[in-house]
C-alpha cells in the first residue's frame, strides 16, 4: 500500500466520475463520487464494513489502515499536546477522512485495473 496518496489533496476527485474494467467478457462500472463523504466522515472505518458500494479488491484493508493510523495519531497526539489540541485533531481527523474517502476509492479501482469512462451509463454496480 502507497501512503503518498493519502493527503493528496491536489488531486482529490471533484466531480462524478465513472470507472469500468472488463472481468470475465462483462462490462463492469462503479461510480465515483467527486463531493465529500458525509458517510464516511460520520462512520469512518465502520462505513466502508457495512456498504456494498464500495466493495472493490484492497479497498476495505486499506481504509482501515488509514482508520487505525488516524485513531493512533489521535491518542498520540492527545498525550504530546494536550487535551485541547487532541479534541481539534479528532474533529479534523474525521473531515480529512470524508474529504478523501472517495478519492481512495479511485485510485484503489485504478490499481485494480479500472479506467475512467465516462460515457458509460451505470444502472447498478456491479462487482468484481
């Protein structure tokens, strides 16, 4: 797993995208989300266990090492700054984690082969 992509918010998604990948001679979509993840930041790590939409090969093991990292910080950082400060990072903590939830998800799909194509109409999606 590639951590550089974890505060890449220069290139975090901006707007609906569609990614496809050919699995078995079928056309298989998943749509992408370019706005923040008002499931994720209320759910963090709870969210990605209990959704099918994002069920997609490493994305689950991924965005659970980012959770327990961002749990440890908070602890750590709680006890080398201080209370005050810990409460303002576990409130920016979960907002980092909506904000880049579904640009995870992108570049998971991306690693596991999909490319972005737009011009697919998505009625349902599909697993792999």
């Amino acid at each position: 797993m590639d951590t550089s992509d974890w505060f890449d918010f220069n290139n975090r998604v901006k707007q609906d995208e569609t990614l496809v990948k050919e699995v078995n001679g079928q056309l298989v979509a998943k749509q992408v989300k370019g706005s923040f993840n008002w499931m994720a930041f209320l759910f963090n790590w709870i969210y990605v266990l209990a959704t099918q939409r994002y069920k997609t090969r490493g994305f689950m093991k991924k965005t659970l090492i980012i959770a327990l990292v961002m749990w440890i910080a908070e602890i750590v950082v709680a006890i080398i700054l201080g209370g005050t400060v810990g409460v303002l990072f576990a409130i920016v903590a979960p907002i980092w984690y909506g904000l880049m939830f579904d640009t995870w998800f992108e570049h998971q799909l991306i690693a596991n082969g999909y490319h972005v194509d737009n011009q697919v109409t998505l009625n349902s999606q599909d697993f792999e």
